[in-house]
C-alpha cells in the first residue's frame, strides 16, 4: 500500500508517517520499481499501535521504547501520566474558574478585566496584607465574584485578612451564601468554623435560616456561633443552646450575654429564666456551672427571675447563695 492509500486509511497525514520513518518509529517494508514508499499489513499495524499509544500521552521517544524494548514496563510511565494528567486537569480547571469568576464579574472593557484577573491574583497571594487589601478593594475597586470570596474566606488563616474578607462578603447580599452552607459540612473543622463566622456577619433571611440550621449541626462549635449571632438577632431558637454554652463553660459569658440581649424582649424574658431554673434543678450539674447560671440570671428581668433567685439565696451551696443574693440586692436598688 503506497504512503497516500496509507494516509487516507490510517488518518495520520503523509507528512507525519515520513517524520515517524525519519525517527525510526515505522519503516515500509519495501519499494516499488518507481521508488514509492510500499506498507506491509504489519507496517499499517504497526502505525495503529503507534497513535493508539500516543493518543495516551506518549512521547514518540516513548512509543518507541514501547514497541520495540522487550525489557519496557509500562507501569512507571502509566503512573507519570497519570500524575501529570492530574496536574493538567487541575491547571486547566483552575483557569476555567478564573474565566468563569472574570465572565460574572461583567466586565464592560479590558481594564476591568485587567483589574479583576488582578484582584484574583492578589487574593491568592501569599502575602497577608495583598490579600487583605484585595477583599477591601473587591468592594471600593472593581468588585470580584463573589463565588472567589466566599472560597477565600473558607481557606483563610490569617484573622485579619479573614475579618476583611467577612466583611466584603457580608456587602454582597446572600450571593455567597451558597458556598458558606457547602462550607458547613466540610469534613475540615476550621473550614466550617470560617463557614457559620461568615454567615452570621451576613444581615439577612437567608442567613439566619442558615444560623437556624447550623444549631442541629454536628459539630459543637458550629453550633456555638450560630447561637451566639441568633441571639444577637433576636431568634428565641437559640435559646437552649446558649444555656448548654453556660453550663458546659463554651463562651459562656458572651452566651450570657445573648441571653440577656434576648431577654429584652418581654415574652423571652420569662422563657430563659425558665430555662436557667431548669437547668440548676436537672439532674446533677457540678458546682461551678450551678454558680454560672446562677450569674446568668442577673441579666434577665422578671418577676419568674426574682423569684428564682429569691429560692437560690437558700441554696445548700454557699457560694450559689451568695451569688443569688448579691444580685436581689443589686435588683432591688434599682
């Protein structure tokens, strides 16, 4: 078979069968009496072998070896390729999330992109103070997808660059909201405390369904933070995990503190005192978190609250007691 039937059979061009000749890769196997390159079936084969093993990603220095070293495992190179088919896939992953995050930012001219690809850059810095002044420019500048902040704000470790970048977010509305939920199931710990952070630095619905959410969440910091901006929401939900949060010693006086700024609100005011009495009767609770919820009282008005604290006054532990009667006094002057 002459090299053009060979061409149009095999789909490699004559061109690249005369380069795979020059590099010893395939050879023809004879000549006519004009002089014309002459393909053996075995040749034809042998070409076949020859693109399959390239369209794996073979070198042709490769496929040589391949063919023709009887003593060539293929295992190490098929590890090779794989591993640089992994980076490949992730460069070019990487650059279609770029291209993606540059497309909704809506750039109206090739400055603005310009100033986007920037920011991106700046905030995959590995300076702290770059990617700090890229999330406060994201909203003074050209602003950056919103998609790229939420992702920053769920790998940064720095607190300062992590507050910045809170805080751009927090500018975006529920935009990013999505990725934050993603964040709280992260099987990474930090991840999801960087997750219910950023959601509660967000002043909408969504967000505080969110907050609603992550108080039934596994983990017990989660948990924590959601209670403590619930709280500063108004959200009664939050009720019973601040009153863990006191008697567990977690954040307990910002927990007591949530209380008492839910406790403005007369029909809670009732509801926490309530729930602090129960926890000082139900079952046996060391003598520290007694004293804890004890003080949590002091905060929470009410006649349910006075008369709770007027019992405690003459509690068997002295220090409960005391406690007790210290703030009756306090109340009592005002």
């Amino acid at each position: 078979m002459l090299i053009g039937d060979v061409a149009r059979r095999s789909g490699v061009s004559a061109r690249m069968l005369r380069h795979y000749e020059s590099l010893g890769l395939v050879r023809p196997t004879g000549r006519t009496d004009s002089g014309y390159r002459e393909y053996s079936s075995e040749d034809i084969r042998r070409i076949f072998h020859i693109e399959s093993l390239r369209s794996l990603g073979l070198s042709l220095r490769d496929v040589g070896r391949a063919l023709d070293d009887p003593g060539f495992a293929p295992a190490e190179l098929v590890d090779d390729l794989i591993r640089q088919t992994r980076d490949r896939i992730a460069a070019e992953t990487e650059l279609l999330t770029r291209l993606r995050r540059i497309g909704a930012a809506q750039p109206a001219g090739w400055e603005e992109v310009l100033q986007t690809v920037a920011l991106l850059q700046a905030l995959g810095s590995k300076n702290a103070a770059a990617r700090q002044r890229a999330a406060l420019s994201s909203v003074e500048e050209v602003p950056v997808p919103v998609e790229a902040l939420a992702e920053a704000v769920l790998s940064e470790s720095d607190p300062n660059v992590a507050g910045a970048l809170r805080w751009a977010l927090a500018q975006s509305g529920e935009d990013g909201l999505a990725l934050l939920a993603e964040g709280l199931g992260s099987p990474a710990a930090e991840v999801r405390k960087r997750a219910v952070r950023s959601i509660a630095e967000i002043p909408n619905g969504g967000a505080t369904a969110l907050l609603r959410d992550a108080l039934t969440n596994s983990d017990i910091a989660v948990r924590g933070y959601a209670a403590l901006a619930l709280g500063a929401r108004g959200v009664a939900d939050a009720v019973p995990t601040l009153l863990d949060m006191i008697v567990e010693e977690r954040n307990d006086a910002d927990a007591s503190d949530a209380l008492s700024t839910l406790a403005s609100d007369p029909a809670l005011a009732d509801q926490i005192a309530t729930g602090l009495v129960d926890r000082l009767s139900r079952g046996p609770i060391g003598a520290s978190a007694r004293r804890r919820l004890t003080q949590a009282l002091a905060d929470i008005p009410g006649i349910r609250t006075s008369r709770a604290l007027a019992d405690l006054s003459h509690d068997e532990d002295r220090a409960v007691a005391l406690t007790a009667t210290y703030i009756l006094k306090l109340r009592n002057a005002r």
